[in-house]
C-alpha cells in the first residue's frame, strides 16, 4: 500500500509538472500582468523624493519580471517618472460614540514617459489606488499592521496601473509618436 501512495504522489507531481510547462510554453501570463512591448528598452525608473522607496521598487521589479531591461537614466533610450505622490487616510464610517469605525487609504501618483531627446510617450497622467477597511480601538496594534500591509498593497496596484499603461508602447506606437512630434516642430530630417 504504501509503495502505491509513492505512486500516486509522483503522478501526481509529473502531471503538475507537464502542466507547469504546458502553460509557460504556450505564453501563459498571470492576469493582470499585460507585457511591456520590448520596443521600451532600455527603461529608466525615476523617482522624486516624495514617491515612496516601496513604490518604485514594485515598479522596477514588475518590469524586470517582464523582461525589461532597466537602467539608470542616462544609459535608457526611455525614462518613466514617478512623482506627486500623495497619500492620505480619511474616516469614511463613524460609531455612534463618533469615533472612526472604517478608514480609507487612498494613494495617488503621477507618471509620464519620454524619450531620451524629451518627446511624451505617455503624457503626464494620474493614478490612483484606495481601499477601506475596518478599524477596532480595541486592538490598535493589529490594525497598524493591517493598514501597512494595505499600504503596501496599494503600491503594488499602482505599480501594475503604471505597468498597463506602458503596454500599448510598441516599436511602431512609438515610432507614430515620433513622427507626429517631428511634424509639430517642422522636423524635415526624416
């Protein structure tokens, strides 16, 4: 009996294996995650002093899961800025005694692509991620902790927001982008 169960278990992990393979061979991506056009390359991260260190590593890993290859700014053919972040925390249910019963987090920050010679690839845009969640004076401690966990959540959903407006940038977008821009400033150098 037992020699059977060892049996069943290695079928059952080499079927969990050969499905693990099917799915990465046929392209298989995690929803939610569009791919960055490879046409975006090199990449640079920017960030001002006011956006959370947290945030801009969840961006710079999520492109880097992606395959992109970033680098600093001066080295990138492109720059994607981070700044304007604002946080802020805000009461949105009160006890009948008028203390706080829910709060909710809400994070904004703006972004924008250029290119290395300055032409908008991504205009200035605002994004902005929020969630609510209960809170109990009873147990302040645990709810700290909850709410950084939210924190960290929510950076991580505006870094997949970033990351979706990034995936329409492919070699030719870009390239009808350029050549718009050269037909703004009388560009003849085409």
């Amino acid at each position: 009996m037992a020699g059977r169960s060892h049996l069943i278990r290695f079928a059952g992990l080499t079927t969990a294996g050969l499905m693990c393979a099917a799915l990465a061979g046929c392209g298989f991506q995690l929803r939610g995650a569009p791919p960055v056009p490879p046409g975006l390359q090199p990449l640079a991260v920017t960030c001002v002093e006011q956006v959370p260190g947290e945030l801009c590593r969840s961006v710079t890993e999520q492109l880097e899961l992606g395959n992109i290859d970033v680098r600093p700014a001066g080295e990138a053919d492109y720059v994607l800025r981070l700044r304007g972040f604002e946080q802020d925390r805000r009461a949105s249910a009160i006890t009948v005694q008028a203390a706080a019963a829910e709060y909710t987090l809400r994070q904004t920050v703006r972004m924008d692509v250029l290119t290395r010679d300055d032409i908008p690839l991504v205009t200035e845009t605002s994004l902005n991620s929020s969630e609510t969640y209960r809170y109990d004076e009873t147990n302040v401690l645990a709810k700290r902790r909850e709410e950084e966990e939210l924190r960290v959540q929510l950076y991580e959903r505006l870094a997949q927001q970033i990351i979706f407006r990034l995936a329409p940038l492919t070699e030719a977008r870009i390239a009808e982008i350029r050549a718009a821009a050269g037909e703004d400033t009388g560009d003849d150098s085409r």
